[in-house]
C-alpha cells in the first residue's frame, strides 16, 4: 500500500483561495477545469500503461566516473592469485583501447575481502557494511556491459541509450510517457554532490532531446535554494505575490477567452506551478519534520551538502510523488589511488544509501519505488599504476549494478563475468536491456513508447533492448 | 562505437499532425492517386526500412522504392503488377491476415490502416505510377490561383493561401488590427518592441501603402540584421567556447559580426553561401571573405587530452557534413554516416564522398591553446580587452588533400573504400560535372539549379514568421519528412528567391507584406477544432518570443537596452558559482556598465553551461545545428521573468520611466505603461482593475521610502510577464 502523497499545504491552500477569487470574476470553464487539481498533474502521452505497473517512480543513484565492479561487488579469486601477472592476450582480443593506461597492463586482484550476507547470502565488499545490512533487498546484476569507456559519452549512454547527449534522457521518457502526479514540484528533478574530479555534469545528462522541454530534468542547486529565482525580490512578501499574479492571470484569461489559443491556458498553469514551487521547494530544503534520528540515519546535515542530504531529499521528493529523481554522485573516476578514493567514496554512500532503502521501506514506499545504482561504466581488472599508487581504468565491457524494490527480485545475484572480472559472460545485460527493463516495471512496453522526430520514431531502446525477465519479482 | 547512434527505429508509427489535414492537391490536377502525396508515406513508414534504398538491411532482395524494384518479376511473380492488384504479392500480403505472410510482419509492431490499404489497392489499380521524392525534382513556378477574395490578396502569397482555403470551405481571418500589426511585425522583424512614437505615426498615417512603408523602414534597419543573424547562429551552431568537457573560451565573435554585417547589407543568399563555405579559396580572397569561413570553425573541438585525436578530428569533419546538409539541403545526412540512409537516397559513399570535400582543412586537435587555423582581426576601439588583434578562427585547405575512406559503420579505425569529392549522386544530373572541392561544391549548392536549397531557405524564413514553415519538418526535406502544405507556395517562393537573385530581404518583405501573415491570431473554436496545428492558415500563430527578446523585450521598454552592434561577448550578471558547481573551468567576467544591458544575441554563449536566463528560456546551447528550437511553457521560465535580477531591474526602471515621463495622473502613466508593454492602451475595465489595484499597492507600500515607485513597480511586473507581453501577437 502507498501511503497518501505528502502536499505542500500551503500551496494547496493557495490554490483554493485563489480558484475562489477567481471563480465571482470570470467564470471561465476550460479555466475552472484547468486549475482542478487532477489538470495541474500533467497527463502522460500514453492513454493507458500497456501492463501493470510495478514500480510508480524511480530514484537513480547514479555513481558518476564509474564505480569498480572489482572492489564492490564482484570478487574475482583467480584475478586475486594472478596479481601482477601480465593480462592475458585472449582478452584484449575485439576491444577498445583503455581509456588512458597504455602497454600492456598487470592484473590486480582487489585487495578488499567480500562476504556473504543476510538471508540470500549477496556478497559484498568490506567496503558497503551498511549496505550489507539491506542485502536481502538488492538484485545485483554483475553482467552489465555499455559501448564505451568515454566518460561524457558513457553518462549519455546511461540515460538516453546514444552516446551523444541529442536525445531524451530515461527520465524525459518517463515524464512524456506518463505524465507527473504531483501538483507541486516537477516531474524529474536532479541532485548532485561529491567530490570534482574533473568531469563536468552536463545538461544533456538530464536532457529531453527532442521532447517538449517541460520533460526536461530540472537540475536542483545542492546549496542554497534548490530552484534558481525562487526568492522574490528583497521587499516583495509572498502576500504581495500573490496579489500581482492574481492581476497577471486575471489578465492571462481574459486573453484566453478572447483569443482561444491553449498556449495561454498552459501559461496560467505555469505560473500557478511557480508559485506553489516558491512554497513548496524552500519547504523541502529545509528538511523541515524530519526528525533528528532520520538526520542521523542517512548521516546528513540539515543544510550542509552532501550526498547523505541528497539521498534524504531523494525520498522526500518521491514522497511527494515526483515521478524520476536522479542523484548524481561525483568522485568514483579512480585512476590513480583507488584505495583512498573508492574508500572516500564508500564512506560518504554508504550509509545513505542502506538508510534510503530502509527509510522507503519503513514506509511502505520501497514496494514500488524503483532504486538504481550504477555508473557510466565499471573499472579495469588491470592495475592502472601511478608512481606508488594504483587505481583502475575505466571498463565498459563487463561491470555491477543493483536494483532495490519496484517490482525487482529481492536478494538475487544475476548474471557473471568472466573469472577475470573482464567480460560479461552470462546473463549478460546490455544497457539497452537495461532500459526496457525498467519501462517494464513502470507498465510500458519499450517499444511503444515512441516519439516521431526528424521523419522517424524513436525509442529509448533504438532498435534494441530485451526486457531481463529472470530478474523481476 | 558509433553503429548504434544512428541504427534505425523500427517502432510503430505514431500519428504525425499532419493527419487531420490531407495535403494539397496541386491545382488543375485530376483527383487521382499521387505516388508522393498518398503513397510514398505509407511505404516510408511501413515498407522502406527493409525494402528500401539500403542494401544491407533489405529483406527477401526486394525494394519498394523504384518501379524497378517493385514491378519485377521474380519466379513468376510481381510484387506489384501496375493496374492489377490481385496479380500484385505486395497488395496480396498488405491484406493478408496470416501472421505468417502479412506485411509489415506482426513482430513490426507496423500496420497499414483500412484507408491506407485502399489507397495503395487504388494506385495499383491507377497504374502505380512511381514519382521521384517531390523535393527532389526541381521546383516548378506555378501562376498564383485567381484570388478568391481580391481584395485580401497583398501578394501572390496570398492567392496561393485563398485557394487553398476555398477548397477547404473556409475563408482567410480577418486582418489584425493596426496596434496587433506594428506590434507583432516589428517584434517580427527587428526583435524589439514599437516605442510610442512609432507606434502614433503608424496610427496617424491614412495614406495608402502605411503598413508597407513601415516594413520598408523596419528592414532598413541594423536591429533587423541582428535579428536575423540571431537564427543564422542557431543554424551555424555558433557559441564562444569549443565545446566537450573542458569547453574553453574561442574568438569567434567577429565572424558573428561578420553575419551582422552580411545581413544589414542585404548580401545576396548564394554569395552569403560561398563566402562561409570557401571564401578562404576564392581568388584573391579579402580578409572579409577569409573571416565568414568562420561558419565552419564552430565545430566543436575537444582538447584531445584523452581521445585519439585522429577521432576527434574526423568528428569535426562529421559535424561539418552534417550541418552544411541540414542547413542548405534539409536532409538529415547523418544517418548515413555508418549505412546507407533507410528512407533517402543517400549511400553511405555520398556520405563519405562529400565528407571529402570537408576533410582537407589544417586542424590542430590537441594540447592547449593549439585551435587550427586563424586570422587576425583588430580589437574594436574602446574594448576592454588587451588591444591586441584577435585570433579567429577561419578555414583553411591543406595543399595536399587528405585521404578520405568509408568508415564502415562509423568505426573510423574500420576503413571501406577509398571515396574522392562528390556532391550526393541524386541531386547531381548525368553528364554533369561533379564539384570537386569545398568552392566547387559552395557554388554548386547556389547555381539556382539546385532542387533543394532555395525551398529549404525559404521554409526557414517562413518558420521564423509562423512559427512553423510550410514544410513542417524545417530539417528534414526527405521521404520521412511531411510534405509541404502549400507545394505551390512553397516552389513559388524558392523560385522568386533564386530569380530575385537570392534576395533575402525581398522573400521576408514579401511574406511579412502577405495579408496571410496580417490575419488575427484569434482561434474560434470551430476553426480550432478542424485546424489545430493551423496547417491551413486560416488565422495566424501567435508564437513565444525567443529567449533572447524576452529579455531583449524587458530592457527595452524599461529603458535600459544599450543600442551598441557588435564586438566581444560581454557578461550580464549570472548566480554566483554557477559554473564553479558545474565544475567548468573560467571565470564569470561580471560585466559593468552598458554591457549589463546589451542585447542577448551578445551575451557570452558557454555551450556547457548556458547563462541561465536564456537556458531556462530554451535558447539552444549550440552544441550542433539547431533548424527549430523548443518553445516551451515552464513553472522555471516563470521564475525567471517574476525574479530574475534582469528583470526585477526592468520592471523597477519602467516605473521610474513611467514616473518621469508621464504627467502625474495614474491613468495616464497606465497608459503608458501599456503603450510601452503592449502597445495598445488598456480599456475601461482593465484600467479599473489596474487603478484599484495599484491604490491597494500604494497602501500597502506606504511605510516604503518611496511608495508610489514601489506600487509601479508591481504593476510593471505584471505587465511585464503577461502572457500578451511574452508572446508575439
């Protein structure tokens, strides 16, 4: 059962006193019926979902620079016993160049030890105790393999299925396909944090591509108001607000009902949006009821960034029922010392992550909220040496991500690579598949949801992706 | 790695917006079936993919897309036998029900309609008369039809819209009245608002010929050149960084002030195309011509720190490709970059083959600083830079030409043939010669034989005025682009274009001076119901400006906007830290002084991270070639202009303006003020809508040091985010 979506009352309220202000003055239908709260949820293109859906929303943990499948998730004891042996020629046979190692490398086996854990026995790393303690809801998938090992390319190819940033991200997708059910807030929001290393976040990672840009993520800042011009100008009290944009729409349907185009229509709603955004977005960054013990549960501060923050708003956002929310995390891109780096990483999400699953599940949301982790790639079995450190490079061809609630098996381990952690070679899972499986959960066939650009349809999935059927509950 | 960019959908057809509307016939034409009109879509969308021009991808070695292909007799039977559907297998599978035999097979998740299938059993029937791809036949100048209503007949434009209409059952809307007409054709034309003056001489001239001469003086002046070199960036993907990850800043504004200069002086269309493509190799080249070859050093271009620079080179030569196709020719070439095109008779050899044309120029990809070729350019007088020249980027072609080769599906290190230089066979005729390099092939494109380029150039400037051009589909003039709604029209002013002597000026008087284009915008709901999209033309489009006369629009009527044309991008204020969180290196130069109030076709375009207020605005980020931009309709956007500091100082300097320069009577300076917003003054109930709430305003400013200036400035923020002030009426 899904509890009730949380409002931002305010706002809620406004809307009310607002529709009765307006209601003795014009009397306009479309508006009347414009402004009800089902009509400012969007409608999706889709008149229906093509099968049931298991997962209502998604929340992406997205571990950008490309997490090492090695140290996480995958222990490899043959790579372990071959330490500092030279790679093996078979493997390098039909592939890429490395990204930035050059010659020919050495095996590295990871030096964390791995474990087993919970009821189902998931085996993971030292580094993820806390993530251990939530085991028994995790479907990790140790088969994935993506197109490159390029990092812009390798983000696009994550969410948008091509390797350049032209075309609608899986959230766009989402929102064009299904519309929005929250009244308040956008429907696919972004939130960032860690660490630089040198890899700019670009917007075509949230990008709507040839969609109609309302499907857009909508990128919130990670310090200071979330939403840019949220604050109206020094003086101006939200009472005084309100009182010009009565004029303003009092003004708008007028020009409505004197020229009939629905572009109007679709402005007053947005300005209506707008207004409820200034009460409601401050609302949720300020983490305002949320209990000391839920802060120290995820690990976060009220104010101070962090990924720990993120994955706390996460849930409060999809609480309030947006439909697609992406964290991106920054700092995985390990090449030089990935024991510093990756344990940095570890450190920071960790805990927020096993607190996120254990928060949606204490709420009876993480039965259908979909949770994603993964990067752009996972990193090279080979040593990537730099003076007296080591990291890895970036590995497109066999790596792990994990899937929580919404419909996914509990527990399972699927898919392998090989005993060198190098190719994926069982169950293997395309990103490509990937996708379809996650339109699945949401009740869409990925063939069907299309949209026509440039005289042709185009798919999240192109012409391919297979819907990973062993994997779903 | 490249191969599944471009890999070809095979999804269901969704229903495009065309469908409510058939399109034309051409008049004189006997009702029969037309192989392009009614026959060419339905075998694009639902045949082509595998029996089409692609060799690889075709199925049971039969194509649909020459009577060739299809008349053929292969062991005794036709896939279409011309005049006889039941000797026809294609007809006969189209209308099986056997999952086994239908077509498109069931796992195509494709079928063909009820409507659909009769039109194609009817063409058969017919003959099946194949018709080469309409735009690949050369326009044809028809006479505009007789008017259907003379007296609302400006220009031939106009005779082609009644006609249309007439057959339709319907008539033209009424026209405009003269505030919505200087309003929307001056924002049209020169992307600022009337002021009160010109808005009272156009008012106060009864002669015959006012409108007319109030287009001439608009087009006469600089701010209609910035105007249109605004969309001429959009399609050059100009930006003044280079793009990728580390997206470091690139001298390029003098050739967006070379564009400038080019439109103000009216260049004609095929000169304004030789000079950006090859001006570096006509004889005796001027420093002017060498600059426009900055068209094609907007190209973004990695650092090539990480990358095979070989690769990210090559990437550059595809952008150039891609985008020369997409803005002369309208066809989305790019997909034949890794196989031959699915629809469109472009192989993947024409695609290599005038990638040769581009490949020849000195390219330096990698290390810092080391951009390619440049040119120095002298510092405007007074700029706030070093006073040292500037090096811009321009063309410049090897001695030796490079060699080009097929990439096999796209894989660069996967080398097919060996290709020289060539236009795309289809739109070269036998015998004639074949352009051999980039001069030849710039003038190949403009010797007014071309079938392509005028059409495609004039579709542009329609969309630019309707929000939508006659060809809906302004980027793709292939077999699964729409069809032109008025065909007529559309060769009529391609024609006149290139017989005009490819004169710019002239094509956007005459569709701005077209009674068509004075129509109301009002939306009856009858009219709204046959015609949503307005493919008719049965009214005209109100459209949302663009990003920058948003803003553009604001500091005019405030006041603020400084008038100065041309030189370095300048800096209006952005949030703090804006790049910094994006990681992105530089600095945000925070402009002072005029240049926080230029216009935004000025504002320095960070192609990564866009100043935010045109972002938010969908103004595109120039990545690639952008024919058409969103226009979208956002709770974000609204935040902007209600509290964006540009505005916020807008709407506080219109109040000042309105205190200063109106007499001291709240009725008047409302007049004003909607004069200055609107051009038009409020009436009766809106003024006392607007007195009674600026009285509320003033009470509750009273405590405020200056209270009337703070209950303006409310009235000003209302005005200057209605929808009406946003929206070219």
């Amino acid at each position: 059962m899904t509890p009730p979506l949380q409002p931002c009352s305010s706002a809620a309220l406004t809307r009310r006193a607002f529709l009765g202000r307006s209601a003795g003055g014009i009397g306009s239908l479309a508006l009347a019926s414009l402004l009800n709260d089902r009509a400012f949820a969007e409608q999706g293109s889709l008149p229906g979902l093509h099968h049931a859906a298991k997962a209502k929303r998604v929340i992406f943990l997205f571990m950008a620079g490309g997490p090492s499948h090695i140290d996480l998730f995958d222990p490899k004891p043959k790579l372990n016993e071959l330490d500092g042996k030279a790679i093996p020629q078979e493997l390098l046979k039909d592939h890429q160049q490395f990204a930035l190692i050059r010659g020919t490398p050495n095996l590295k086996g990871s030096p964390y030890a791995f474990q087993h854990h919970g009821r189902s026995g998931t085996v993971l790393s030292e580094l993820l105790p806390h993530l251990a303690g939530v085991a028994d809801e995790l479907t990790v998938i140790r088969s994935m393999h993506t197109d490159t090992n390029v990092h812009d390319p390798g983000v696009n190819f994550m969410n948008c299925g091509t390797l350049l940033g032209d075309r609608p991200t899986l959230g766009s997708w989402l929102s064009y396909g299904l519309g929005s059910v929250n009244e308040d807030l956008p429907a696919y929001i972004v939130l960032t944090s860690g660490v630089s290393d040198g890899q700019p976040l670009l917007q075509s990672f949230w990008g709507n591509g040839f969609l109609d840009s309302r499907h857009a993520g909508v990128p919130f800042r990670n310090s200071g108001p979330p939403v840019l011009h949220l604050d109206n100008p020094d003086g101006i009290t939200s009472g005084d607000r309100r009182r010009e944009l009565d004029l303003l729409q009092w003004m708008n349907q007028r020009q409505h009902q004197t020229l009939g185009d629905p572009e109007i229509a679709a402005r007053i709603a947005s300005y209506e949006l707008a207004f409820r955004m200034q009460a409601c977005v401050p609302q949720l960054a300020e983490l305002d009821g949320e209990p000391d013990k839920i802060l120290d549960l995820y690990g976060a501060d009220r104010v101070k960034p962090s990924f720990a923050r993120n994955c706390l708003m996460a849930r409060r956002l999809v609480e309030r029922g947006v439909r697609f929310v992406q964290l991106y995390d920054r700092g995985w891109d390990s090449h030089s010392d990935i024991d510093r780096e990756h344990k940095r990483q570890c450190a920071a999400a960790d805990r927020p992550i096993a607190a996120l699953i254990a928060d949606l599940k204490q709420r009876g949301l993480l039965d259908d909220t979909l949770v994603l982790w993964g990067g752009e790639f996972g990193r090279t079995p080979v040593a990537q040496v730099m003076g007296r450190t080591w990291g890895r490079d970036h590995h497109p061809h066999g790596f792990t991500m994990w899937m929580a609630g919404g419909g996914m098996q509990p527990g399972l381990t699927y898919g392998n690579t090989d005993e060198f952690g190098y190719h994926s070679v069982e169950n293997k899972v395309h990103v490509h598949d990937l996708h379809a499986t996650i339109l699945h959960l949401m009740g869409i066939d990925h063939k069907r949801l299309t949209f026509r650009s440039q005289g042709r349809d185009f798919r999240l999935t192109d012409v391919h992706g297979e819907v990973v059927k062993d994997i779903l509950a | 790695m490249a191969s599944i960019l471009l890999a070809v959908s095979l999804a269901p057809c969704t229903t495009t917006a065309q469908a409510a509307v058939p399109p034309e016939a051409r008049p004189g034409e006997p009702s029969r079936i037309e192989f392009n009109r009614d026959i060419r879509p339905i075998l694009s969308d639902n045949c082509f993919a595998c029996h089409g021009f692609d060799g690889k991808k075709r199925k049971a070695e039969l194509r649909l897309d020459t009577p060739e292909g299809a008349f053929a007799i292969r062991d005794g039977t036709q896939a279409i036998k011309p005049g006889d559907p039941a000797q026809s297998e294609a007809w006969h599978r189209v209308a099986s029900t056997d999952a086994d035999e239908m077509m498109p097979p069931p796992k195509s998740n494709k079928q063909l309609t009820a409507a659909e299938q009769l039109l194609l059993k009817r063409w058969i029937e017919e003959g099946a008369a194949y018709q080469p791809h309409w735009a690949f036949l050369p326009p044809h100048k028809d006479t505009p039809p007789e008017p259907a209503i003379p007296a609302r007949a400006a220009n031939p434009i106009d005779r082609f819209v009644q006609a249309r209409l007439a057959r339709e059952g319907l008539a033209p809307a009424p026209e405009a009245d003269r505030l919505t007409l200087i309003r929307r054709v001056t924002l049209d034309l020169t992307g600022l608002p009337p002021t009160p003056p010109q808005i009272k001489a156009f008012l106060n001239d009864p002669a015959p010929g006012a409108y007319e001469r109030l287009v001439d003086r608009l087009l006469a002046t600089r701010d209609y050149a910035e105007r249109r070199t605004q969309d001429w960036l959009d399609l050059a993907r100009y930006a003044d960084t280079r793009g990728f990850a580390d997206d470091r800043p690139r001298p390029i504004w003098p050739y967006r002030d070379w564009v400038i200069r080019a439109l103000d002086g009216n260049m004609p269309f095929d000169r304004f195309t030789i000079e950006q493509l090859a001006g570096d190799l006509l004889p005796a080249a001027t420093d002017e011509q060498r600059l426009a070859t900055g068209f094609h050093r907007n190209a973004p271009q990695a650092r090539g720190q990480t990358y095979p620079v070989e690769e990210y080179r090559l990437k550059g030569v595809t952008d150039r490709v891609n985008t020369t196709a997409k803005v002369w020719l309208g066809l989305t070439m790019e997909c034949a970059e890794c196989h031959d095109h699915k629809f469109d008779p472009i192989s993947q050899r024409d695609y290599y083959s005038l990638f040769a044309i581009f490949n020849n120029i000195e390219h330096q990809g990698s290390g810092m600083g080391q951009g390619g070729p440049t040119m120095p350019y002298p510092p405007p007088p007074g700029a706030t830079t070093t006073g040292k020249p500037v090096a811009v980027p321009v063309m410049r072609e090897l001695p030796a030409p490079r060699e080009t080769f097929i990439h096999l599906r796209g894989n660069f290190l996967n080398r097919g043939d060996q290709v020289g230089p060539a236009a795309p066979a289809v739109l070269v005729a036998a015998g004639e010669p074949q352009p051999r390099n980039r001069l030849d092939f710039a003038r190949w494109l403009v010797d007014g034989r071309n079938p392509l380029v005028a059409r495609v150039v004039v579709n542009r400037f329609w969309q630019s005025y309707f929000g939508h051009g006659l060809v809906r589909t302004p980027d793709d003039f292939g077999a699964q682009g729409t069809l032109p709604t008025h065909p007529g029209l559309l060769d009529w002013l391609a024609t006149e274009f290139v017989e005009s002597g490819w004169d710019m000026k002239h094509i956007n008087r005459l569709i701005v001076t077209s009674a068509t284009y004075r129509q109301s915008a009002r939306i009856s709901a009858a009219l709204g119901e046959r015609d949503p999209h307005n493919l008719l033309l049965a009214r005209m489009q109100r459209v949302r400006l663009p990003a920058e006369q948003i803003r553009d629009q604001a500091l005019a009527i405030s006041g603020l906007l400084q008038p100065f044309t041309g030189g370095p991008p300048v800096f209006p204020p952005q949030p703090d830290r804006y790049w910094e969180d994006r990681d992105l290196p530089g600095k945000w130069a925070k402009s002072t002084g005029h240049d926080l109030y230029r216009k935004s076709l000025y504002t320095y375009w960070r192609r990564m991270a866009l100043h935010p207020t045109m972002e938010l605005l969908d103004g595109p980020a120039r990545v690639v070639c952008t024919v058409k931009r969103n226009l979208s309709n956002l709770p974000t956007q609204a935040l902007v202009t209600l509290n964006a500091p540009v505005f916020v100082d807008s709407a506080k300097h219109l109040a000042r303006r309105l205190l200063a320069e109106a007499p001291d009577d709240p009725g008047l300076r409302l007049e004003l003020a909607f004069q200055l917003c609107l051009a038009r003054p409020p009436d009766a109930t809106e003024r006392d809508r607007f007195l009674s709430f600026l009285d509320t305003q003033v009470i509750r400013y009273a405590k405020a040091p200056a209270p009337d200036l703070a209950a303006w400035q409310s009235v000003a923020t209302v005005l200057l985010n209605l929808d009406e002030t946003i929206t070219r009426p």
